[in-house]
C-alpha cells in the first residue's frame, strides 16, 4: 500500500478518532500528514496529533493565543494611561 492510500486508510479508521464530529480529535501514526481533513471536510482541517508535527502545532497554537491577549491587554493599558 502506498502512503497516501494508508493515510486515507487511518483517515477512515473510528478508532483514530475521538469526540464529537464538529471537535473530533485525531490520533494515528501511521497517517503521516500534520494536518488532516476533520471527519465532514466541509468544517475545515484539524491536527493529527500522532506525529510530532501535530503535537508542535498545537503546542504553537495554544502558545500564541495567551500571547495576543497579553498584546491586547498591553495596548489597551498604554492607551488608558
């Protein structure tokens, strides 16, 4: 089987994924994509937390979003001084 045949494979495979359709988690080493289709495509990407990519991702998004409200809060305490 080739790569993009087993990524689709995983991709397919319940067990892979876990939770509620619109926030499915997704979970398989054997899927070498950091990125994959959620269950309904249509709802857009999430991250195949399988690879080490995926775990760098999330680690980068949760990262940033303390960093803008910190941002925020700064401009808005400049601002009111």
């Amino acid at each position: 089987m080739n790569e993009k045949k087993i990524n689709q494979h995983e991709w397919e495979n319940p067990d892979n994924w876990s939770g509620p359709d619109w926030m499915a988690v997704y979970f398989s080493k054997k899927d070498s994509r950091c990125w994959v289709p959620k269950k309904k495509p249509w709802m857009g990407w999430t991250i195949n937390l399988g690879q080490i990519c995926g775990i760098y991702w999330l680690i980068a998004i949760v990262g940033f979003l303390p960093t803008i409200i910190v941002a925020i809060g700064v401009v808005i305490y400049i601002l009111i001084k």
